[in-house]
C-alpha cells in the first residue's frame, strides 16, 4: 500500500521536456520508490478547461494514501477550478509554482481559465496550508503572485528573487528544493 502519492501537473504549451524541473522531479520521486504521476494534459497549445478538470480529476482517483500536489503555471489556474467545485479540499498537499497573473488571461488560449471568477478566499485546495513558490520578476505575473494568489488563498509563500517564470529559460531544470519539499514539507523552497 502507498504510504503517499505525486501528482505533478504541467502549464500551457508544455510537452513536458526532459530538461524542465517537473520531469527531473518525476524521476527523482521514481528512483527513490515513489508513486508519481505526471501526465500530459490534453492540447496543451490550446488547453480547455473542462478537459483539464476531466484528466486531473481521474489521476486524483489513482492516487493513494497522502496526496500531494505540484502545479506549474497554467495547472495553478486550473487547480483552483477543481478545488471550487468541491467541498472538501482535492489533495492533502499542494504546491503552486508560477501561477499566471491576471492580465495574463487576456490571451484567448487560456481565458477560460481565468481564476478572477472565483472566490479566492473560498477555496479549499489541500488539507494543509497551501504553498506558492513565485518569483519577483514573473514576466507572467507582474502583479506579483504574492499578492495576488498567496494573500487570498491564505499560502505559505517562498519567495524566489529573480527566478522568473520558474522555468527552463529561467535556470529550472533540476531544482533540488522542490524534491525536498516533496519528501518533507517543512522544506523551504529556494533558488536554484
């Protein structure tokens, strides 16, 4: 029996390449025993949300024992969708990495996934406090994710000093904090 399982959930346009630190963080899990699953969400060039919900909501099903979630981008935005059609919270842990800033859902290829129609106060999205690793300078998030998701959702925040959109441009191919923070939450996460 699975003491714990990993759900590692990609953003738009993300065929999840070997050099991004999702896919180094899968494997890492992998090698060490863990149950993990990283799966590519349908089109993710022109993503839909209900298809999202859809394919994460029948991982969530196969997940075993403490459930614990890693989101990148786009997948923050849809997480948020998923936990306010429950209620009660859909992961024991989540980590949200990157979220996209409002004025990023003005391209029509994610509108629909505009969490500005959603209460964010509201939101149960794990049993324990959620954590947000964002950066100071996210060209996809310049209103700055701290404020704009961490306030509202009540997270614990790491802030990343000038790690950008938390990405393979930005230096995220392995990321060692992140997998620490898998296996033990108290972990903070850090810049690479």
């Amino acid at each position: 029996m699975w003491r714990r399982s990993f759900l590692i959930l990609h953003g738009v346009e993300n065929r999840r390449p070997a050099e991004h630190w999702q896919y180094d963080l899968a494997q890492r899990l992998r090698e060490r025993g863990e149950q993990v699953c990283y799966p590519q969400l349908p089109d993710p060039d022109r993503p839909a949300l209900a298809a999202w919900i859809e394919a994460i909501e029948a991982e969530l099903g196969m997940m075993r024992g403490e459930r614990v979630v890693v989101c990148h981008s786009l997948a923050c935005a849809a997480w948020f969708h998923l936990a306010a059609g429950r209620d009660e919270p859909p992961a024991s842990r989540v980590l949200l990495v990157g979220p996209p800033g409002p004025a990023e859902f003005s391209w029509d290829v994610i509108a629909g996934f505009a969490p500005g129609v959603l209460d964010l106060t509201k939101l149960k999205l794990a049993v324990t406090t959620p954590r947000l690793a964002c950066s100071d300078d996210d060209p996809y998030c310049p209103e700055g994710a701290a404020e704009v998701f961490g306030r509202p959702l009540g997270c614990d925040v790491d802030l990343l000093a000038g790690a950008g959109h938390v990405a393979i441009p930005d230096g995220y191919g392995p990321w060692p904090s992140v997998l620490e923070w898998c296996l033990d939450p108290a972990a903070r996460l850090k810049v690479n």
